[in-house]
DNA sequence: GAGGTTACTGAATTTAATTCGTTCATCATA
DNA sequence: TATGATGAACGAATTAAATTCAGTAACCTC
C-alpha cells in the first residue's frame, strides 16, 4: 500500500467504473502495471467490491429512517438470534451493535410514513428479543457519500 | 423503470463492475439493448455513479461511530451554517438532519479512540452552533451492504 | 391503417482488457 | 563487490468487450 496505491483507490472511490486506461494515465503507469495493482487490491480485500450507487427517490424508497433498538438481556443467544433476522431484511441498509444507552442502530429505507409505520409493526418488533425501539426519520440528507478518507 | 430495467439495478448494485456482455445474459437481452437500458437509467439519474467498496480496517480506519449533534437555536442561519461547515470534513461519510431529540446524526471514520477524541475535540466540537454532542462508538457491524431493496 | 416512436437484434467497428516476454531496480547473500 | 532472486514496470500482441449503426418488429396515436 503505497502512494500509488492509495491514488488508485480515492479514483476507484470516486467512480468504480472508470476504464483501466484511464486509470492509467492518472496516476502515471502504465495500463499493464495499473491493471497489476488494482487486481492486487482486489485479492488482498482492500477493495472489496463494486457497486452502482442508486437513487432512493427514484426508486421510491424516499423516507430514511435510523432505529434504536434495545434488547432484552434475559437470554444468552439473544444478541446472535438478532444479528440472524436482522441480515433477512431487506429494507435494513446497516445495522451496528453500539456501545451506550442502546444496543443497535438501524438504518432502513421505506417508501414514506405509511410504509414505515408498517414495517414497524409487522417487522421490527416481532424481531426476536426487541424490549423498546426508538425512530429517527431523516429530514434532510446533508452529506451521504460513503466514502473513506484517504 | 420495468422489470428489465429493475434486474439491472439489482446486478450492478451487487456489482458495479459487471460487463455489459455479462448483464445482458443474465437479463436475456442483446448487449446492445443492455447498453441502452443502462446509459439511460444513468442520464436520468436513477444511476448515480459508481463505487469502490473499501475496507475500513486495512485502511486504518477502524472505529466506526455514530454522534448525535444539537444546536444552538439561536440566530437562524445555524442551520446552514453547520451543513456547509459538515461537507468539508473527510472523515464524516453521513450527515443527517433529525426529527427527534436532537437535530444531526453524524456517522464518522477514524483511525481509533485516540483519534476519536482528537477529531471530537478538534473538529467536531469546534463547529458553528454546537450545544451538544453525543457519541456512539459500533462494536459490531451487523450488517453494512448500502443496497437499495429492489 | 398511416405515421411516428420506441426498443430490439446482429454485424461491423472501435476501444479496452489482458497476456507475455523483457528490462530495470532493489536487496540479501556469498 | 559480484550474484542471484524478487518485484514492479513497460510495450507489443492478442483477446475480449464496448459501441455504433442499419434494419426490423411492436405499439401508440390520430
């Protein structure tokens, strides 16, 4: 991981479909070794994958929403049941185990109020050891990039 | 936006590095029909971009955490005020603007906790119209796929 | 049912990805 | 200081993919 490197992943962040020639002649190497390199990224896992990156309005899936979640601490597996339904969801984008007054931040996407009230209901909290959920709805999406810095 | 176009999204979002030969198989569609589809779901916007998806840890980018901010509601331009300030920063990949208890929930790369607390108190804390902060620290990334339910 | 529009196919062409033989620099070791 | 191994780079040749385009079928609209 070098400097090089490092150039080529701030390009691949910033546009993933970026041709191998192009890619070449901004980082100044040529499109052989440029090709050497990124394949190296990818075996080693330091680029994981690709992905198109999708319009939510677009799609209909205009309401964000972020999740506290709160478990009940009576049984020992309940953490893992947890993280097993929650994968099987597919309206649940991320979901991270913290540290602090509550257990799990989800982050979800639906179609509007309506949708969410029911995927609230029918979903989320017939998930296996739930004791309390807390919803923040998104106004605004003030910065959404995805990006690491680098 | 059909059902071809629909088998579209959900390929390229799994992966943004598919050939146009390879997607038109799967969908059952001449390459030169796939190429169409595509070019015109990204000059319409549904297709925002494309990515490279990085891992965090062989980036020294470790601790992922969630920070919950409130403002002062003093003078009215707080608001615009905050977001500007928030798109310059590298290591906040989210920003969002909540109804709830409190008014932004930050989600932020650093390398570790010792760099958190720099990046708290140097940055964060620093900028305009911040009353109070709230920090979340992940232990776990339960799930972390950034797809769209298509 | 004529005219216009849209989406498709398949072939031809252009462009890019990939492979491979070679060179160069670095570095550890005899 | 030679020697040989290693890794990374280049450039040319080859393979594969993207792109263009002419022609055709399906579908509206009037």
């Amino acid at each position: 991981m070098d400097d090089v490197d490092k150039k080529i992943l701030v390009r691949l962040q910033q546009d993933g479909r970026i041709t191998n020639l192009e890619l070449s002649r901004l980082i100044h190497l040529s499109p052989a070794a440029t090709l050497e390199r990124v394949r190296k990224l990818e075996q080693t896992g330091i680029i994981r994958g690709y992905m198109a990156k999708l319009d939510p309005d677009a799609l209909q899936l205009g309401l964000l929403v972020f999740v506290q979640v709160t478990l009940d601490r009576t049984s020992p597996g309940i953490f893992d049941d947890f993280s097993k339904a929650i994968k099987s969801i597919p309206q649940i984008s991320e979901c991270h185990m913290v540290a602090g007054g509550f257990d799990y931040l989800i982050k979800a996407r639906v179609r509007d109020m309506n949708a969410y009230r029911n995927f609230l209901g029918k979903t989320l909290t017939r998930l296996p050891g739930i004791r309390q959920t807390h919803t923040y709805t998104v106004m605004e999406e003030v910065k959404s990039n995805n990006e690491l810095p680098l």
